[in-house]
C-alpha cells in the first residue's frame, strides 16, 4: 500500500491523527531505546559499586593508613619544635595520636596471601613504633619541665639582681651592685653557651664572681642576705642547665630512633596501598571496557533514531509544512491587495484554516478598534505623566525635612509677588527667624533629634502664618524666612511676636537652653510702598541685620527695622 492511498482511510485524513501517529512511533522507538539505556547503565552502576566497594575504598583505607603513620611521626617531630607538651601525660597523648592509625589498620582485610604478609609486617612494626613514641614524649615532657624549673630559677635570679641595677640602685656600695648585677649576668651567658669550651669559660667567669662576693666584708644584713640567695640560685642554675642539656642529647636520640621506626612503618603501608591500588586499577581498566561496548551500543541506537526522526520530518514536511506555506503565501497576496485562489483540498485542520481566512478583514477591523483603545491608554498615561512631573517640579520647590517651601521657591514667589507690589503700592515685610542654641541642641540630642526639632518648628511657624497672604520658607539650616505684603511695621512687629509666643508656648524641651526649651530670634524689616529702590536682597539683608541685634540682645526677642529712604 502507498502512502497516498494509505492517507484516503477517513481516519486517517485528520491532520491531529497523522501526526499523533508520528510521534508515537517515535516516542515508541524513544521507550525502548532509553529502557535499554537504562538498563545498561544499571549494570555499569553495579560493576562500580563493586569497584568503589571492594577496591577503591581499599585502596582509599591503605593510602589513609600510610598517611596516618606519617602524621603520627610529623606530629612528634612538632612537640619537640615548638615544646608544647607541658605536664601532659604521655600515655594519654600516645593512645590519642595513634587511635586514627589502629582504627584504619582494624578496617583493613587482606584478600591476598601477598596482602596477608604485607598486613603482618605492618602489625610487627606498630607496637615498636608506638612504644618508641610514648618513651620520646616523655623525655620531650621531662625537658620541658626542666624549662619551667630554668624559667623559675632566672625570674628568681632577676628580682634578686634587680634592685642593684643602675636604673634601680639603692644600695650606695657601689662594688656590691657591680657584682651582683655581673654575676647575674654571666649566669645569664652561661645558658645561651653550648659548646663545651664555651661553657668552661663562662663557669670559670662564674666561679670568679662568686669568689669576689664572698670575698666581701662590711655588708648588711640584707645584702648578705641577697649574697646568698644569689649564690644559691647560681649553683642551682648551672646543675639544672647540665640536667637539661642532657635531656636535650637524650630527646635528639630518640626523636632520630622515632623517626627511623616511622618510616620502616610508613613505607609498609605504602607497599599495601600500592598492592591495593594496583587492583583497583585492574579492576577499572575492565569497568572502562564495558562502558566502551556500550557506548558503541548507544551510538548505534542513536543512528536509528535519527534516521526515524527524518523519515517523520519529510512526512510532516511533504503532508503538512507545504500545504501551509501555499496557504500563507495565499493569505500574504489578501494583505497587499492581491487576492488568490484559497486552496480548500482535503479535509483537515489545514482545510479548516483555508475556510475561516474570510473572516481575517473582520479580525483585522477589531484589531484597528483596539488599536485605538490602546491609543486613548496611552493619552491617559501621558496625562498621568504630566500630573507626576506637575508633582515632582512641587517636591523640587519644597523643603524635604520640614515640609514647607524651600529657598528656591520663597525667591520665586518674590520675584513674582514683588513687581505687582511695586505696581499696587503696597508694602512688604521680611522676618529672619532663627532657632536659639540649635547647635547645643544637636550636639547633646542627636542630628535625628534636630531635625525632629526644625519639623516642629517648621509647623508651628506655619500655623501662625497660614492667614497671612504671605510666603514661609526654610532658608537655610535651622534659619525661617517670611515674606508678608501689605502690613504696616507695628504689624510686622505683631506678627513676630506673635511667631515668638507660639515656639515659647509650644515648649519643645533643651535641657542646654537658657530657657530650657526651644525659642527663636526675630529680626523683621519692612520698606513703606514697596518701591523698586528697596531691592529684595536690601530688605533681606536689613531683616538679618535686625536679627544678628536680636541675637545680641540675649535671643528669644523680636528686633524691627524700617527702611524709609530711597536706597
């Protein structure tokens, strides 16, 4: 049957059927493929396992075993550097040193007769070795407390010969301090000596200056007293550095014999590792040869699939893809103007899409509809964005910490405002405003705290000015302004007291304020008429000089200055 003929069974001229039975057939083919994948990789995931199990963590316990007894005789030849063992028990550090080793050791199985002597050499050479390590830290623990002994001795000595030193001398013989303090000192040289000509020297330097000590007469009670002493912590010095230079000679001796036993003891355990090691690789080379075949195997499966995907892509393509193509080709020429023949062969989806193409003008025509919608959105969001920069140009113009406007906006309102009060007549007034002992405030409450401050007072200057026509503003730092247009100065001067009533009745706590709570000065400026002569900045700077007067006159006050001539 060809597949022409096979495609006229009706079931079979549905477009989903035909390419539900494509994919199943490759989905088939998929199943069966990854079973046998998964099959394959069971069986290299048990061969491993095996390898893990039975070589490789052989192998890993053999190189830890090799490794511990190197560490073992690393940590020994540490003690006897840094002399670390004080007054511990050498026993107790032995078996805490070797319990990593025989743990290892008592995991390990021979699987060999190879093996089997290798293990044994290893048992043979432990015992030894760790008897050997107890016996070298005990004389590393004995030669340290021959230390502290030596250490006890020469802060002895040194308290003794202290007071006879010529930065501590209060005894006024000045041989007797001479002697003392040389004595200590060639004592002191006699413990950094080494060589034994070195030593004779020094002893001999030792023996001279005992003999001058002794030798002295017409001496205290307390100096003969510390002559003794010293004497005595002499001879004891020099018995205890020939006990520690032989604890010294006898350590060296057993840290070489330590050492020999630990690699007789490491290099055993090297040659089981590499026993173990060596299967372990056999074992591998064979587990390499597996995956080998079954990679090959895969591949092969791969081929097939590939060849099965391209024998559904030319049905899918031949049957399906051309048939669209025509179809958007068809559907492209009604777009420009150009119509053609709708294809409406067969009796699929394809066929169903040709017969619904009509009513692509109406889709069209509700697609213009949105279009405009979407256009009106648009209109609205430009709006919206107008009302946020109208928003963010009021931010710009107000005080953030406050909430009032700031000094870019008071000048804009005074370079609007002034001209149509010069062309009224009108007057104006300006009141400086500053908050008293702000710094003290800050520097005892706290920069938050301040602020905290300059927003209350922000709030209360604006609840006396709210009724006015005029303009409040934050200057700058803890410093107000007030504009106010068409008031007389007796006015002005109401309207600062009336300022400097509110900030006292409000009382804002300052424990470092005269007042003990917050106040502020006033300095009010006013030109009659508003005339172009008295210009802005004149007035402001007339209403700062009025509060610099203010300030000078003990602050929480209300100084008003009047410019009458033309400037």
């Amino acid at each position: 049957m060809s597949p022409n003929s096979l495609f006229t069974i009706p079931l079979l001229q549905k477009l989903g059927v035909r390419l539900n039975l494509i994919l199943l057939g490759i989905i088939l083919f998929f199943l069966i493929s990854s079973g046998y994948g998964i099959w394959t990789l069971q069986q290299q995931s048990a061969q491993f396992k095996t390898i893990t199990q039975t070589y490789y963590d052989r192998a890993m316990l053999a190189a830890e075993l090799s490794r511990d007894a190197e560490l073992i005789a690393t940590k020994a030849m540490e003690q006897t550097v840094t002399q670390r063992l004080s007054s511990i028990d050498a026993n107790i550090l032995q078996n805490d040193i070797t319990r990593t080793f025989t743990v290892a050791r008592d995991r390990l199985t021979a699987q060999s007769s190879e093996e089997r002597t290798v293990l044994a050499n290893i048992d043979r050479l432990t015992q030894p070795y760790f008897n050997q390590l107890t016996t070298f830290y005990t004389l590393i623990e004995h030669q340290q407390r021959l230390k502290q002994k030596m250490d006890t001795l020469n802060f002895v000595r040194v308290k003794l010969t202290t007071p006879y030193s010529p930065e501590f001398k209060e005894i006024n013989t000045e041989t007797f301090d001479a002697l003392m303090t040389s004595a200590s000192n060639v004592t002191l040289q006699l413990l950094d000596a080494h060589s034994p000509g070195l030593i004779a020297r020094r002893d001999s330097k030792i023996n001279s200056a005992i003999v001058a000590l002794l030798s002295l007469s017409a001496l205290d009670e307390s100096q003969k007293r510390d002559r003794d002493a010293l004497v005595a912590n002499i001879n004891q010095t020099r018995e205890l550095k020939e006990q520690l230079d032989q604890s010294r000679l006898e350590t060296l001796a057993a840290m070489r014999k330590t050492r020999l036993q630990a690699q007789r003891l490491s290099s055993v355990c090297f040659d089981f590792y590499l026993l173990v090691k060596a299967r372990a690789q056999n074992a591998s080379q064979k587990h390499s040869q597996l995956i080998e075949r079954v990679t090959l195997q895969i591949a092969l499966f791969s081929s097939a699939f590939l060849g099965l995907i391209g024998v559904a892509y030319w049905l899918i393509r031949h049957y399906i893809v051309r048939r669209l193509n025509r179809l958007s080709f068809v559907m492209s020429q009604h777009a420009i103007g150009h119509p053609e023949r709708i294809p409406e062969d067969g009796n699929d989806e394809i066929t169903v899409i040709s017969k619904t193409f009509a009513q692509f003008v109406a889709a069209n025509n509700l697609a213009q509809d949105e279009a405009q919608r979407a256009k009106k959105v648009a209109e609205k969001a430009n709006e919206r964005l107008r009302e946020l920069n109208t928003i963010l140009h009021q931010q710009s113009n107000t005080d953030e910490l406050t909430q009032i406007p700031n000094r870019r906006s008071f000048f804009h309102w005074l370079n609007t405002t002034g001209p149509e009060l010069v062309s009224k007549g009108q007057s104006l007034s300006i009141a400086m405003i500053d908050v008293d002992w702000f710094k003290s405030y800050n520097d005892h409450y706290g920069h938050q705290a301040g602020d905290i401050c300059l927003h209350q007072v922000a709030q209360l200057l604006r609840g006396v000015t709210k009724e006015s026509s005029g303009m409040l503003a934050r200057y700058g730092g803890e410093e107000f302004i007030v504009a106010i247009p068409d008031i007389s100065p007796e006015q002005a001067n109401t309207f600062g007291q009336a300022i400097l009533d509110a900030i006292e009745h409000a009382h804002i706590p300052h424990g470092y304020s005269p007042k003990h709570h917050i106040t502020v000065s006033i300095g009010v400026s006013t030109a009659y008429e508003a005339c172009a002569d008295h210009s802005c900045e004149k007035l402001i700077s007339a209403a700062d000089q009025a509060l610099y007067e203010a300030k000078a006159l003990g602050r929480a006050s209300v100084v008003s200055l009047v410019m009458k001539d033309t400037l």
